[in-house]
C-alpha cells in the first residue's frame, strides 16, 4: 500500500469527515451501552504538517488554514474549535502545527466507558499510531480493518464503524458493501460512516447500487437506513480530479443527519467553486 493520509490531512474532506464523526459521537454519547468505535483504515493517529513529506501537497493550506481564516460556519464550529484546541495543546498558539486524524479526534470524543480499534495496514503507520493511542487505552491493530470490523459485530456494546479506505484498489468499493452486509446481518442497529471520493458520478452510482442490493435488497429483517450526502465542488466533468467527495451514513441518527445536511452545505460553500453543490437524500 503505497498511500499516506498525511498527502491529504487537514484538507476539505477530513473537514467533512471528521464533522461528521464528531456529530455521531455526540448523539452516541446518549446511548444505554457504552460504544465500541472501529476506525478500518486508521493512519497514523495524527499529522505533523510542517513534516516536508506531508507539505508539499499544501492541501491543509486550502483545508483547514483556509477555514480558520474565515468566518467558520456553525456546522464547523465543533471541529475547528477542537483543531484549536489540539494544537495550542502541542505548543501551537498562533497558527495549526498538526492536524488529528480519526484516530485522535475519537479518542478524544469517546464517551466514558468506550472503546477504540484503529486498524492500519502501512506498516510505518501502525507503528506511529500503535504509539500514539495505546497510551491512552486505545488498540491498534496490524490488520485488515474489513476483516476486523465483521469479527467484532457480536459486541454487546453499541458499534459505530468509520469506512475511510484509500480507494487503491476499485474492490474497496465492493468490500465496504460486503463487510457492511455482513456487520449488520448480525448487529443490525451498527452505526457507520462511509467516506468516499467524488471524481465522477458513475463511480458512485455503481456504489450505491450495488449498496442497496447488498444492505436493502439481500437483507432479511430490519433493513438499515441509509443517508448519502453528496459534496461537489466543482461539476464533475473531470473524472481525474478530486471534485468531492460524499458521506454515507449507516442508521444515522435524526440529529446527526440534520448536522451532516448543514455540513455538506458548508464545506461546498466554503470549498466550492462555480457549479458546486451539495445534496443529501435516502437510499430506498
């Protein structure tokens, strides 16, 4: 696996991912069993960006330094003031020195009694992040994070899954739906959040077809809820470039629908350019 999130943090995707995680996580705080929180692709807990390695790709520059040059709307007023606050933490007071990944941001926002599984595959980054949460109680794991999540369905504890491969491979598309089928035939109320790139249309079509064959279709039973919030910031008339990116949620709760609506608006407002937009509807 040759891909590093650290090209890509702080950029207006972890914007709308991590958002999005921290309005779950505090809708899940409310929950009567504690939570088990499975991250499948987990990097490396957090990310130097004055790091050479990472900055040149200068995509915190137009992500997260670029919002907190602004007026930063409500749906990103948790998330900003939390990257604030992480950094000031660290040493950072007048500017953002690191930017938390998934990792990070959950542990951080975990409700009292819940458990983190961060799964990396790179082994430099599992080392960095093996490092960096067991001394806070969390566990991190050499592994495929598919594989992982489907062994940890049976958990008596409410489960939230956060999907953010790095679409190397076309068969991550396939193993989301496959792992997601196979979590929720055995725990049906699992929350999840699925992050996916935006490049063209018919890529994500053929996802979320196969998605309701696999989650709608094939399910006996209590089929889930699924919510698709799709971030254009530009008309996808490039298929090489990042022209987006969507959110998919699993089960989401009312609460955190209404915050990702507010979210995708946003981060296409702020983000966007000319034939942008931002919508969210059902899958059914």
């Amino acid at each position: 696996m040759n891909y590093r999130h650290g090209f890509h943090a702080g950029n207006f995707a972890d914007l709308a991912k991590h958002a999005a995680t921290l309005s779950f996580l505090r809708a899940l705080r409310a929950g009567a069993r504690p939570l088990k929180v499975v991250d499948t692709h987990a990097g490396a807990g957090f990310y130097d960006l004055s790091d050479e390695t990472f900055a040149r790709s200068k995509e915190a520059e137009a992500g997260i330094k670029y919002l907190l040059g602004q007026d930063v709307p409500t749906s990103l007023k948790a998330l900003s003031d939390y990257v604030w606050a992480k950094n000031k933490q660290s040493g950072f007071s007048t500017r953002i020195g690191i930017y938390p990944g998934s990792p990070t941001l959950i542990m951080d926002n975990l409700p009292a009694g819940g458990d983190y599984v961060g799964c990396e595959l790179r082994p430099d980054d599992y080392e960095l992040l093996k490092d960096r949460i067991a001394v806070r109680g969390g566990k991190a794991l050499h592994a495929d994070g598919y594989d992982t999540v489907i062994g940890m369905a049976e958990s008596p504890k409410d489960l939230f899954i956060l999907i953010d491969p790095p679409f190397e491979k076309f068969e991550d598309y396939e193993r989301i739906n496959e792992t997601l089928a196979a979590v929720l035939a055995v725990k049906p109320d699992a929350k999840a959040l699925v992050w996916l790139p935006l490049k063209d249309l018919e890529t994500l079509d053929r996802f979320l077809r196969h998605m309701e064959c696999a989650l709608l279709e094939d399910q006996t039973g209590h089929a889930p809820v699924i919510d698709v919030a799709e971030l254009r910031l530009r008309p996808l008339t490039n298929p090489l470039k990042m022209n987006g990116c969507a959110l998919v949620g699993i089960n989401t709760p009312p609460e955190v629908l209404a915050d990702i609506e507010a979210i995708a608006q946003d981060v296409t407002t702020v983000f966007g350019e000319a034939g942008g937009k931002a919508q969210v509807w059902r899958l059914d």
